[in-house]
C-alpha cells in the first residue's frame, strides 16, 4: 500500500509539474490578449472554480475560520499581491519571447528561498548551501557580464515567487482554501482595472472570440488543477522527491522557449544556465543528507 502511495505521489507530482511547464505553450495562444486582462480572467476563473470545488468538497469551514483572523487574511492578501505580479510577469516574459528568461528565474526560485531562510527566517546554512548561493551569484554576475544588463525578468520571478513561498508558510491554510482567498483578494484591482478600461471602451471580460472566451475561462482552471495534484503529491511523498521533481516545471519552459519558440540562446547565457543547475545539484545533495541523518 506505501508503494502504491509512493507511486500515486509521483503521478500527482508528475502531473502538476507537466501542467506548469506547459504553461508557456498555453498562454502562447493568448498573446493577442493583453497581460492584464488575461490575469483579470484568470483571477475571476479561478476564484469562480475554487469555489465550486470548495461547495462541492463541503469545506467553507476553513475559508470563514480565515475570515475571522484579520492577521492571516492580510498576508493572504499580501500573497495575492507576489503571486499576481508574478504571473503577470510571467505573461509578460511569454508574449515578448522571454520564456528563456522566465525558466531561468524558476530555476533560481529554489536558491532564492535558501537566500531567504537566512536573511527572514534567520536559518543557518551549511557549507552546501552556501556554495549553492555561490553558484547562483556567479550565474547572475555572469547574466550581467555578458547581457550588459541584469537579468531583472529572472530575478523578479524568482524573487516574487520565492517571497510568496515565504509569506504562504505563516499561513496554515490548505492549498484549495488559500488559492480561493487570494484570487478573491485579486478580484478588487482586477475590477478597478476593468472599469477603467470600459471608460476607453475595452471590455476585458467580454467582446472575446470564441476560441479566446474557451481559453481564458480554461487559464482559471488550469491555475487551480496542479495546485491541487502538487497538494496530493506532497501528502504522499517526502520532501527530497518533491523537490527534485520541481525542476521539471523550468526545464519544460527551457526546451520550450529554444526548440519551439526559437527564442535565441546566447552561448554565454549557456554558462549561467550551467552555474545554476550545479547549484541546484549541490542544494539538492545537501537537502537529501539533512533528510537522510533526520
């Protein structure tokens, strides 16, 4: 039975992280869609499809019990504030041909909480673990060196989501009831945005096509469906899996972006690529013999 558990983590794992890295093939259909509008309709989407999930799994209980603490709510809405920007960063990255960038910044993600255990959470690092930081410094001094530029589409991607981690972590609230709480809290810039662009005469969640109408309406669905797998998966496996299965999302977006986009690939910003995924190798040792000796 622990194995079939084992073997169902990793096909939820599997799963989630798939729908992730194909994110950029998605939203790939949308780029005639401004970002701000297609995160308008992702929010309501999703908050609309939570909530059937959550009427149908009969657990209100939780989301009101949330409500009742002012603290928590204010850090889910400041959680809503990371992952929104996020995502429209995100949209950004795809419909300029950024998606190298945007992978990059998925693949710092884990260093970056590393970078913010020691400085919020005042953890200790190892020798490991520091020598992970190391590589990732040197990947973005090389970004610099060889761009002209920092890499600022990757490190607010990494920063805004490993931030988001971060905050996520004071809240004890389930993935299902945390989702539903942050695209609501989404939902009043999302309608202030719609009001002013309906005074220009744009309709943000209407005069779609179709096709676009079927696409924006599955972009709500799908910010919900792997959040769900990943949550499945974490109750089934240890931390180390969970962890190593997370570079399939950046990597999905990596082949991507260079052998379907045809997004150029810099031979230098091959070296940045390598300096991370070291890091990642050497961080995920590390992670691996704490899990081990615990």
């Amino acid at each position: 039975m622990n194995r079939q558990s084992q073997l169902a983590g990793i096909g939820f794992g599997l799963l989630a992280y798939g729908i992730w890295g194909f994110f950029p093939l998605f939203f790939h259909q949308l780029n005639h869609v401004s970002p701000m509008d297609v995160l308008s309709n992702r929010a309501v989407w999703a908050c609309l499809f939570v909530g059937i999930l959550l009427t149908i799994g009969r657990r209100w209980g939780k989301v009101l019990a949330i409500f009742k603490r002012p603290r928590q709510f204010a850090m889910l809405a400041l959680a809503a504030l990371l992952v929104g920007s996020n995502w429209l960063m995100f949209l950004w990255a795809v419909g300029h041909q950024q998606v190298v960038a945007s992978s990059l910044g998925y693949f710092l993600t884990p260093l970056v909480n590393v970078l913010l255990g020691l400085l919020v959470l005042k953890e200790r690092l190892n020798r490991l673990e520091w020598i992970s930081v190391g590589l990732a410094v040197a990947a973005i001094a090389n970004e610099v060196i060889a761009l002209g530029s920092l890499p600022w589409v990757s490190l607010f991607l990494a920063a805004t989501f490993g931030t988001y981690g971060l905050v996520r972590k004071q809240v004890p609230v389930d993935a299902l009831s945390g989702l539903w709480l942050e695209t609501l809290a989404m939902l009043p810039v999302c309608g202030l945005y719609a009001l002013w662009q309906a005074q220009a005469g744009h309709m943000v969640f209407a005069a779609q096509d179709g096709l676009t109408a079927g696409l924006l309406i599955g972009a709500g669905v799908l910010t919900a469906l792997p959040l769900i797998a990943f949550a499945a998966a974490t109750q089934r496996l240890d931390l180390a899996t969970v962890g190593m299965l997370m570079y399939i999302n950046p990597t999905m977006q990596f082949v991507t972006a260079v052998w379907i986009f045809g997004e150029p690939m810099q031979p230098a910003r091959l070296l940045s690529f390598g300096l991370i995924w070291l890091g990642l190798f050497v961080f995920s040792w590390s992670m691996w013999q704490k899990l081990r000796r615990s």
